[in-house]
C-alpha cells in the first residue's frame, strides 16, 4: 500500500457513517481502534521512508526540476531492501479533467515492457516449449530463407540477431510510424519480405525492437493464444493488475497519464498505436513498485523465485552484447548496475537497479520535457552518497600547434562509426554544421586551436596526421575528446555524375534518386516526400541527416545505405 493509500484507508475510517440515526452516534470502540490503526501506520510508514529529511528535500529537487506549476510531469520511486524509502508524484496527468499524477496513473513505459516479453519467453523454456539455441526459423520458415547461418532465441534476446529496427525501415518508406494504426501482423508483412540481416548473426550487438515484436509473434505462434491473452496472465500472477501490453488502443483503460509536448501550450496527440512485445505497455508507479520488491525477494508471487532470479541475469554475455532478459547490464559510478530505457514521443521511463545494494530506481513521465534516464541517475548519486565523476580527461588542447588556415580546415571529418562534423566558409565566417544541430559559429584562439563563438570552452584542434590526412579533436568539459578525420581523395579526377540515377530496394519497394547539384553537394530524395541534403566525403561515401550512403566502386550500379539500427540496405540502380 502505498503512502497516499494508506492516509486515504485512515481517513475513510474516522468519517462519520450518517446513514441512519443510529449511526449518528460517535463509536468510541471504532475510534480507539482507528487512532491504533493510524499509529500503527504512522511508525510502519516510518519504517519505509528511512532517508534523512536532508536527502528527502534533494530528491524532491531533483525529480520535480522539470515539472513546471500546472504542467505535466513525473511518477518516481526508490526501493532498498524490499522497502519503499522514496515516492513523489508531481504534475498533471491530463488537462482534459484537471486530474493529477499519482499511484494509479497509467504511463506508456515504452521499451522497459522488454523485460515482460522476455520473462513471458522464460516461462515457455521453463515448459520446454522452447529452447535458447532454437533457430526461428523452426517456428517461421518463410522468415529469411536463403540465409543459411542460424537466428536463435537467444540471438533476438540480446539483439545480436541482426535483424533491421522496423521503426526505421518504415522511416525509410516516409512513414511517422505513431501516427499510423499498425499493429503486429504490419510488422510481420514488411519482416517477411526482408532478405539481408544487418551482419551476420551473434557476431556483433544493435538494439532493434523487431527482436521482440518477433518474440511476441513467437509466444502466440507456441501457445495458440494472442501475446496479450499470455502477458495478462503472467501480470495477474505477478499482482500487477493496472500493467498491460496493450494490442488495441480502443481498449485501453484509465486512468491515462496522457503525454505531453510542446512546453508552453501542452499539446497531446491521439494514441492509435497496436504495435506491441518491444513496448506499448501501459503500468503505474505502484505496480511497477511491486515488480521491484518481488525482484528483491520481499513479495512472494505465484511465479517460480528462480524464474524472477533467472530474468535478471546476462544471457551468455560477450565482447558482443551486455544485455539480457530484455535488461542492459554496465557499471555506474564504480558499481555493476541493471538497467533500461524506455520512450515513445512524450512518455518515457527509466528503471535502474544496483543488485548487490538492493537498490532499484524508477522515474515515469509524461512530459517532453523530463529527461528521466538523467534525473534517475542524480538521484542514484544522491542515495549512494555518490559525487559527480571527477574529470579524468582533458578538456582542452595543451599547447598550440602548427597554423592551419580557414581554407585548409574547410570539409567533412568522420569518426570511425561516421559521426560526422562538416566545416564550411560562409558569409567570412568558419561554420561547424553537425546532422540534427544548429551552426555553430566558430572563431580563432590560436595557430590551429577555434572555439565555439557563444561557449569559449568548446574547443576544436586541427593538425595533420601520420598519413598527411586532416584530423580535428574535438574538446568538452562534460566527457573526453574525441577526434574526427577528413578522408583524402584525388577529386579532380572523380566523376561526380557517376552516381546520378534511381535506385529500388525490393524488400521495401523504395526507390532513392541521387543528383548532384553542385561539386560534392548532392540532393537525395528517398520515396516520395523525404529530401535531403547530402555530401560526398569520399569516393566511395556519402552523408544524408543520419544516414550513410555507400557505393560500390566495383560498379556504379549498387548503393548500400546504413541508417540508427539499419544496415547495408541495398539499393539497385533501375535502369532508364
């Protein structure tokens, strides 16, 4: 029971019962019991909240930093040893009835609903209805045909599967994919025509929710039920009653915390979104409170202990993935801790566990402007009586170099996983572009050494390398440098029209058209609506927003194109 519950529970019974005039009569019998009943409460809820009132009023900061008066805002709790030592709730849940945030408040806790999906997969191999090394192509035989190397169970748990993100694929066909009615059987539709993976599987990691929209599809194909039908079990045999994947957005049941954008005007948007197993669940605080302590061992369920201990585990972890039952694994501030993101537009959610401190952390929202996976983090900092990580890194160059002109820097630098920053001459300034950014002015500090125009400590570094290749090192005071390199090619001797044309890929029935407008400067415009700017960077590549493009230099005929969580698409030239 919670702290608002408990109070509500006390208070229904001091109320007078007017109902007859008998009942007018004040029951001394049922008031000592009550004032037992309320100090009672009162040294029990002291026993939950054991944090010093001085890390009460921090945590209060921390979490309500975002939650403006009459705005929408978050569900957050911390749990130790089984017991509930922190819960707020601040900010409105939807201004349509003025309703408030609180215990019973339904999120969209987005892809934190992974490690349900995984535990509804446990169940079926604790059955012997499946097994890890199990190729999916057992149960789908249509699902990539041709490839021959195996796709496990254990492969799409921990995203080595190399199976394509279908959020991007649908990007790729100019799809928003929340403002779209889809549902699981859309997802299987496009999945089946799919022929190439991303790499070849178990031999790297990329997070991709088909994974487990494909686990779903694979629990109802094994129990000749819908997913829902299975998960709603697994929640009532859990006592998470408010907590449901939820496959028909007609039937989800309130009371909503609705999600919210814009920071001024706090506008929402219609939720018509079927697409469930990666997310789509909706639960409250309180349910996902009780998930914490059964993990903690302090409630009992109808669920095997050794299951919920099993769920918690790295499956076979490798240089290639750290990621389990639908859970990532790492170190935070020194110690081993579990954990997951969650988002879908303005709902996001943040769960962090610390298993040898009995420790987990949760934060809800439902406001575009919370950034819970940060805030959750601050409030670990806070509980562990942990300081902000000392820098152990430089944050700026330790002496000038040799001088590098303006006209000399000018061009497009990658790092290794081509992240890119694009460095033009414009209107006699030095402009630093990156994708999905705005310009950065830059201005002279030294020989080789710019700044940032209006933040003096963002600092960039120029100097030739071994291979006579530009490189730029990038310097901030909140993480490491990193440096960027500038491929060298024989331009004047390249052929920029040689990609000109119009390329299909089958698997989505997508068509990209590629023209040069001017030098390296090309216009690519994917499907009908998405055009983008795009710029050679070498012979043989080319950067288009967050997208990659790479050519054959065999021929002219095949470009590769590698987005987020999508690689080596491939796109055929028609010929005209």
């Amino acid at each position: 029971m919670s702290v608002i519950s408990r109070y509500e529970t006390v208070s229904a019974l001091l109320k007078p019962n007017f109902a007859s005039k008998k009942n007018m009569r004040f029951d001394w019998k049922k008031y000592c019991f009550t004032i037992v009943l309320l100090v009672f409460s009162t040294y029990f809820l002291g026993a939950q909240t054991t944090l010093p009132t001085h890390l009460l009023k921090k945590l209060d900061s921390i979490s309500t930093q975002d939650v403006p008066t009459k705005a929408p805002g978050i569900a957050t709790a911390i749990i130790q040893n089984g017991k509930v030592v922190y819960e707020k709730y601040a900010g409105i849940a939807d201004f349509a009835d003025s309703s408030w945030i609180g215990p019973t408040s339904r999120f969209n806790i987005a892809s934190n609903g992974k490690q349900f999906t995984a535990l509804a997969v446990l169940q079926l191999i604790e059955e012997k209805k499946l097994q890890l090394t199990d190729d999916i192509r057992k149960y789908f035989p249509s699902l990539y045909a041709k490839l021959k190397n195996p796709i496990t169970i254990e492969h799409i748990l921990t995203h080595t599967s190399g199976i394509r993100d279908v959020y991007d694929l649908w990007s790729l066909q100019g799809l928003t994919w929340w403002k779209q009615n889809f549902n699981n059987q859309n997802v299987w539709q496009l999945l089946e025509k799919q022929e190439d993976l991303n790499f070849e599987p178990g031999t790297k990691y990329l997070y991709s929710n088909t994974n487990y929209i494909l686990l779903a599809l694979l629990i109802e194909k094994i129990t000749g039920q819908t997913f829902k039908t299975v998960t709603d079990r697994l929640f009532n045999k859990l006592g998470m009653y408010q907590t449901a994947f939820e496959d028909d957005h007609t039937n989800i049941k309130g009371p909503i915390a609705r999600a919210y954008f814009n920071f001024n005007t706090w506008t929402t948007y219609t939720w018509i979104w079927n697409v469930c197993g990666d997310g789509n669940i909706f639960s409250t605080l309180k349910d996902q409170i009780r998930w914490e302590q059964i993990i903690q061992g302090s409630i009992p369920t109808k669920i095997k202990r050794s299951m919920i201990v099993k769920s918690q585990e790295l499956i076979n972890p490798s240089i290639t993935h750290q990621y389990g039952y639908g859970l990532e694994f790492g170190q935070y501030q020194g110690m081993p801790y579990v954990f997951h993101e969650g988002a879908t537009g303005a709902w996001k959610a943040t769960t962090i566990r610390f298993p040898e401190q009995s420790l987990s952390m949760i934060t809800l929202t439902n406001t575009g402007k919370s950034i819970p996976s940060q805030q959750t983090r601050q409030m670990a900092d806070i509980v562990l009586s942990k300081s902000e990580k000392q820098k152990s890194f430089i944050s700026q160059p330790t002496k000038p170099g040799n001088y590098v002109s303006e006209m000399e820097i000018v061009g497009t630098y990658l790092t290794q996983n081509n992240f890119s920053f694009q460095f033009e001459w414009d209107k006699n300034q030095l402009v630093l572009k990156r994708s999905g950014r705005n310009d950065i002015v830059l201005e002279r500090e030294a020989a080789n050494i710019f700044h940032q125009k209006n933040d003096p400590a963002f600092k960039q570094e120029f100097q030739l390398n071994e291979k006579g290749e530009m490189e730029v090192t990038a310097y901030y005071t909140t993480h490491a440098p990193y440096t960027l390199t500038r491929p060298v090619a024989d331009w004047d001797h390249f052929d920029t029209t040689q990609w000109n044309g119009d390329y299909l890929n089958q698997e989505m029935d997508v068509v990209l058209k590629l023209r040069v407008v001017t030098n390296k400067i090309y216009e690519l415009k994917i499907g009908d609506s998405t055009t983008y700017k795009a710029v050679l960077v070498s012979p043989s590549m080319m950067l288009a927003g967050s997208y990659v493009l790479k050519m054959d230099n065999g021929n002219n005929t095949t470009i590769y194109l590698d987005g987020e969580r999508i690689r080596k698409v491939k796109f055929s030239r028609i010929k005209q």
